[in-house]
C-alpha cells in the first residue's frame, strides 16, 4: 500500500522503480523537501555570516528590522520583549533556521523542524512581509503553506526518520515471528512486550544521538561560517555616507528675515547658493549641516528634526539637493545611498528607490521614500522643515 510520501508497505517506493518514485506524490514532496531544506539552512548560514546582521547599529541589522517591524506588524506588543535583548533573538533566529534546514534535509524529527520552520515563516509573515500588497507577494506566506505537509505527515521514508521507522517496524515483525503462536503463557507475554519497549528505547535513543550529532554538526558550520563572514567583512568594510552633524538645530531666523524667507515647497529641489549672502534670508526650519558635507553626485545622513527619524540627503547636480526619509516603506530598515547607480538601497529585502525623486524601483517596498523639504540657506547650511 502506498502512502502520499511513496512509501510502500514500509519501505521506499524506488524498490519498486525510480519512475514511479517520481511520478508518486512522494517524489514532489521531495523536491520540495529538498527546497526547504536547502533555503532556511542557507538562509540561517547567511545571517551568521554578515556581523551586520547582530550590530545594533548597522543599516538592515535584526535589530534595525525589528523596530521597523514593530511599527508595521498586528503583533508589535510581542516584540517589544525582543528589543531588550536582539542579539539573543537575533542568534536564535538564525541558529533556528539552520536546525530547521538541516532536519529537513535529513529528515531527523523531520515534523519538529517542519512545525519550526513553519513557526519561523509565520513569525516572518507577521512581521516583515506583513504589509506586502498583494498578500501573496511576500514569500513568507508561501513557506508557511509549504511547510504544512510536512507538519501533517514528517519526513516521509526518504529521511533518517524512515530508516528508524522501518527498523522499529522489522524489529517487531520479528518479534511476532519468533513468538509463539498460540497458547502464549503470561510471562512470555510480557517478556515478549520488555523485549519490544527496550527496542523501541534503544531506537530512540540512537535517533537523539543523531540528532546530537547534526546539532554538532550544524554548530561547527555555523561557527566557522560566522568567523569566515567577520574576516571577509573586515577584509572589504564599505565607506558610509558622510553624516551631518547639526541635524535638528532650528534656524536662527529673524522674525523679519522669517517673513521673507521663501516658500519650502513640493518636495525637494531648491536653487543653487545665491550669490549674495546680504540680500538673501536664511530659510525657515532647522539647519541640518554644511551643503559642503554633500558631494555632488553623493550623500549624507542626516536625523529628520521632524520626525526624529533616519533621513538622507543627495546633491544630484551642483546646488540640486534633495532629501528623503530613509526609512524603508516595506519594514522600516534604513535604506543606504548606492553612489555607483544613484540609487537608494534597502538593506533587507533588496527594495531600490531612485534618488532623484525617492519612487520606488524595486520592491518589495510599496511605496517611494518620504521626501523632505531642503532649503540651501546663504550661509552655506541646508535647512529642512523641523
Ligand atoms: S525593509 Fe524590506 S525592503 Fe526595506
């Protein structure tokens, strides 16, 4: 009798021919098995890798992604625990998905790995890819339906988990063979049944070594993937934009001058520096720091005074600066300026904006990045509305 993972009355279905393994359900759920495994094991190794990833401060850290989270997500309360220690959760995410990938290839405790697994994509569903539009555009909600045939029905008997549920199962013919048919006394009974429960334990038992051993396995990866991520990353540390140091200091502005000053309006372009400092009023709102910090063609970092938020400023051309809010519309990561294509990058999930005028080339993002009024002051000093 065949079952939905190809196994027949107990053993592989390939005993039975590789075309009918593949053309039983049990051979597509191997594929899929197999994707599973391989993503969260490589998606779990990907994170011990990158330092970034457990800095509080570095752009698209897990802490970065969980404040971000907590302003996007139904489940935001939850979170805030996290936030008292990210590293820890950090750590545990990342280990999680290597025990989760690594079971499920194997197939040991193969509905353990695939209950955490589809834990892990609920979680993620909840928090990062909670706002994607369509729904069906993140593709957490994706994993956590993958993973549910798995949770209903294990491994299935391509897996560790089938090799010890057909030695348990030819243990026990065995011991129904060699036991007498008929006329059984009450002590061969229970002996019979000793016999049976030390099997079983014995074959537990060796199972949870395995698993120990897997578990060992996955630690030395993980380390020396982790160590190998902290050398390669020292090896290339990436320049950051230049960040502005007055960011939120309101304009000194003379009632007389502030009557004057010209409008901030729409969004972000405003004129080259004026040639005449004496004629020309300083802007309204809080200076942010020297126009001279920006490059043409480059950015700095600036905290919005408004909001109290992350923000960037470009000059795309001489005397053409334009800002933006650089938090991220998807999951409220910090996006970083990209000075080779001019864009704004999301550190996360790969989201590009343009940075001329801050619309969204690349989700998943939804949505552009805020714009921010900039005004160049005839001091030198750019002032945004704060
Ligand atoms: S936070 Fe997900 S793409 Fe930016």
């Amino acid at each position: 009798m065949n079952d939905p993972f190809g196994v027949r009355n107990g053993r592989p279905a390939s005993r039975a021919g590789l075309s009918e393994t593949l053309a039983a359900p049990g051979g597509t759920l191997l594929l899929l098995r197999a994707f599973l495994g391989v993503t969260f094991t490589f998606a779990g190794l990907q994170k011990l890798a990158n330092p970034n990833f457990f800095s509080p401060t570095a752009p698209g850290s897990f802490q970065e992604q969980l404040r971000g989270s907590i302003i996007t997500s139904p489940l935001h309360h939850l979170l805030d625990p996290a936030l008292h220690a990210p590293t820890v959760f950090a750590v545990l995410v990342a280990l999680g998905e290597v025990a989760v990938g690594l079971g499920t290839l194997l197939g040991l405790f193969g509905r353990v790995a695939a209950t955490g697994g589809a834990l892990l994509s609920l979680s993620f569903f909840l928090t990062v890819s909670f706002r994607d539009s369509p729904y069906y555009y993140g593709a957490d909600i994706v994993f956590l339906f993958a993973w549910t045939p798995f949770v209903l029905g294990g491994s299935g008997a391509w897996s560790l988990d089938g090799v010890y549920a057909r030695r348990a199962e030819r243990a026990r013919a065995a011991l129904i063979a060699a036991a007498p048919r008929e006329g059984m006394t009450k002590r061969q009974l229970s002996a019979s049944k000793r016999q049976a429960a030390e099997f079983e334990r014995r074959n537990f038992l060796q199972k949870g070594a395995a698993a120990g051993v897997l578990a060992l396995t996955g630690f030395t990866i993980g380390g020396v993937v982790s160590a190998l991520g902290r050398f390669l990353h020292s090896a290339h540390s990436s320049g950051a934009v230049a960040s502005l140091p007055h960011a939120g200091v309101p304009a000194r502005v003379s009632p007389a001058a502030a009557r004057h000053a010209p409008a901030v309006t729409g969004t972000t372009t405003r004129p080259a520096a004026p040639t005449s400092t004496a004629t020309v009023p300083v802007p309204k709102g809080a200076r942010i720091g020297p126009a001279a910090d920006v490059p043409v063609g480059g950015a700095a970092s600036f905290t919005d005074p408004a909001q109290q938020i992350p923000a960037l400023v470009v000059q795309i051309k001489s005397g053409d600066f334009r800002a933006f809010s650089a938090v991220c519309p998807h999951a409220g990561c910090t996006v970083q300026f990209d000075g080779t294509s001019d864009v704004f990058a999301c550190p996360c999930h790969g989201s590009v904006f343009s940075a001329t005028t801050g619309a969204v080339l690349q989700g998943p993002a939804p949505t552009g990045l805020s714009p921010i009024p900039v005004a160049l002051g005839p001091n030198g000093q750019l002032y945004v509305d704060g």
